[in-house]
C-alpha cells in the first residue's frame, strides 16, 4: 500500500478518535499549511495534512489520550500553530516519551523528533 494510501486510511480511522475530528477541519489545515514549511503541497495531501497534525503535537496527545493511559497529556487548543516550534516540539516529546513508558513501544519502532521534522517519508512513516 503506498504511503498517500495509509495515510487517506488513516485519517478515516482518526475521524473517529474521540475529540480528534477537530483537527480535520479544512480550515485549520489550510491555516497550518499557510504557517509551516509546505508552501508547495495542497492541503488536500493526506500525507502533507498528516505531517503538519503530528508536528504540532496537540493531534498526538489526542491520539494517545484516546487509548487511556495511566496518565493523560496536556491538550492546550489555544494556539494551534507553528509560532512556538519548541512548545511543538515539546508536545512531541512527551508523546514519545509517553509511547516508550506506558505503551512499551520499542525504541526502534518509535520516530524522534528530528525525524518527524525533517523532510524525509522515512522518519514519518514510524
């Protein structure tokens, strides 16, 4: 299955995490495409809308609050934008940390930071 594929079957399956349609909204996709580094890809790139949801770190914490864990991320709404890259990062971050420690991801099956901010598919599709 190529990656544009994954990722359109993806998105049909985040619809339906709880508090997760939000980030699906056109407008804001177009809003974080226009703040990001994509200045070429459409917003109608499921792969593009995608990376952009997961490098601001807000959609991750949905996500992962969304299994339940024994301790919930932090979902802050207020400023969903590229303005503050270390906050992102930082959001990130604890999604990482959180897929290691409560989820007993294996370290190799899970991306890092940089990888998720580089432009490369490799990093992206972990």
């Amino acid at each position: 299955m190529s990656l544009y594929q994954s990722c359109l079957n993806l998105i049909e399956r985040l619809a339906g995490v709880p508090d997760f349609e939000q980030y699906l909204d056109p407008d804001l996709l177009h809003h974080l495409q226009a703040d990001s580094a994509y200045g070429t890809s459409t917003p109608n790139d499921p792969v593009t809308q995608l990376w952009i949801l997961f490098r601001l770190g807000t959609p991750l914490a949905c996500i992962l609050n969304g299994l339940r864990p024994h301790h919930q991320l932090n979902i802050d709404n207020s400023d969903l934008s590229f303005a503050n890259i270390n906050a992102c990062k930082e959001r990130v971050f604890h999604f990482i940390v959180a897929c290691l420690q409560d989820f007993n991801f294996e370290k190799e099956n899970v991306f890092t930071i940089s990888e998720l901010y580089h432009d490369n598919t490799n990093g992206f599709v972990k």
